[in-house]
C-alpha cells in the first residue's frame, strides 16, 4: 500500500454492515434518501458532498463524489468552483474566529 488509505477500500464500504447490520440499514436508508432528487437535483448534491469532502478531507469522499458528479454532468468547471466554495468557508470559519482571539486580548490587555 503506498498511502495510509487504500483506494480499494472505498469499494469494501459496504462492509460496515458486517459487524452492525441494524445500524448499517438504517445509515444506508437515510443515505439514499439524501441523495435522492428533491427540492435540489441529484448533480447539485453530488456537488455540495464533493466541497464538503474536500473540507472534511476524506479522500474516500473525494474518489467517489468525483466519479459521481462527472456521471451527474458536473463540469470540471463546477467541480473546481464547488471545491473553491468549500475552501472559502473554510478559510472564512478560520478567520471569523479570529474574533475570538481579539476578544480574549482586549480583555486581557484592560
């Protein structure tokens, strides 16, 4: 294996159910559920969970939500700006808390 991941275990995640199966239906249900079209289409879901894998950073999410929003009509244009919109909140959530840190110092420095 040359990283700690393994990209064949994306395929194994069916598994999980292995040592839990009640609880591996019910995820598996609901999962489906999400992704399912709604008041969103399914390629702007496959988007949305391809920012959020790459905020989340698991590559697993990033390998498959790849494959799924090309299969769903995603340009490499909308996949690139899904993925520059998750690193904007990201950077943002980083920075907002900054605030936080100029609270601490006022009340310090008084």
């Amino acid at each position: 294996m040359s990283s700690y991941y393994n990209p064949a275990d994306l395929g194994k995640f069916g598994a999980i159910a292995d040592f839990q199966p009640q609880l591996a239906e019910k995820f598996f249900a609901w999962y489906g559920d999400v992704f399912a079209e709604g008041a969103l289409t399914q390629r702007e879901k496959s988007l949305i969970a391809l920012a959020v894998a790459h905020a989340v950073q698991c590559p697993y999410c990033i390998d498959a939500y790849t494959t799924d929003s090309l299969q769903k009509g995603a340009t490499e244009q909308m996949m690139m700006e899904a993925v520059h919109v998750a690193a904007a909140i990201r950077g943002g959530a980083s920075l907002v808390h900054g605030v936080m840190m100029m609270n601490k110092v006022n009340d310090v420095s008084m």
